[in-house]
C-alpha cells in the first residue's frame, strides 16, 4: 500500500482512540471548559455593569461638584457684593462725618476769627477814643487859655448836639 492509503486496521484503531478521546472530553474537559467560560463571561458582564455604574457615579459625583462650585461662585459674588456695599456704606459714613466735622471746625474757626476781630475793633476803638481824648485835652488847653473861649465853644456844642438830635427825631418820625 502507498502512503497515502491507510490501512483499514490503522482506521479502526484511529477512529476508536478519537472516539474515546472524544467521549472523555466530552465527559469531562468541555464541562469545565464550558463552565470556565461562563465564568468568564459572568465576570465580564459584572465587571461590565460595575464600571458603567461607576461612571454613572463619577458624572453625578462631576455633576454634584460643579453644582457646588457654581453655588459657591455664587455665594463669593454676594460676599464681594456686600463687601463692596459696605465699603461705600463706611465711605458715604466717614465722608459724611469728615464734612460735618470740617464745617464745625471752619464754623468754630470763623466764630474764633469773628471773636478776634470784634476785640481787635474795640481795642482799637479805645486806642482811637484815647487818642482823641488826648489830643482834644491838649487842644483845648491851648485855645482854651482864656473865658470868651470857652464860653463860645460851650454855646457852639450845645448848638451843635441840638441840631443832632432834631435831624434824629425828624429821621425817625
């Protein structure tokens, strides 16, 4: 026979080993390797639904965290907003108590400088009322040497403070 013929004996012996190998296989390997698969392939499907519950988790865990922020942004608006409000409010209250009291120290210093003017006049009023007083006694003395003079300018002021006071009681009337 040729090589490429077998035998009839070489094809029962052949085909009685396949079937034995088959049948113990069949028995006792594809079960486990069944069985191993399906393990497999339960892991897989739970590993599966696992990871998209956490990536489930992971975006309501994002979604939670930029909610926060945005709230937070929002509480740090408000919070500068007050501040700057009550910083105008400590602005408006000190320029306010800066002008109230500027215009009590310029009303105190013009009642001050009033005072000083009002005593520099009657000092110099009572310089000015010496002075005249002074000069009028020496005056007098000089042309007052003799009687006849101090008669007419006696009669002259006496006319004179008449006349003063009819144009008073006329201006008055």
């Amino acid at each position: 026979m040729g090589l490429l013929q077998p035998e009839s004996g070489l094809l029962f012996w052949m085909a009685l080993a396949f079937g034995v190998v088959f049948v113990l296989l069949a028995k006792y390997g594809f079960p486990v390797i069944l069985k191993s698969i399906e393990e497999r392939k339960d892991f897989i499907s739970t590993s599966l639904a696992e990871a998209h519950e956490a990536r489930q988790q992971v975006a309501q865990v994002e979604s939670t965290c930029q909610a926060l922020r945005a709230k937070t942004e929002t509480q740090r608006m408000q919070i500068l907003q007050q501040a700057a409000d009550l910083r105008n409010q400590l602005i408006a209250v000190a320029q306010k108590d800066a002008d109230a009291e500027r215009e009590r120290l310029v009303a105190d210093a013009r009642q001050q400088a009033e005072s000083e003017r009002q005593a520099i006049l009657r000092d110099a009023n009572g310089q000015v009322v010496m002075m005249a007083i002074a000069l009028t006694e020496r005056l007098l003395r000089s042309n007052l040497q003799d009687k006849e003079a101090q008669t007419a300018l006696a009669e002259q002021l006496l006319k004179e403070i008449n006349s003063e006071k009819a144009n008073q009681s006329c201006t008055q009337g």
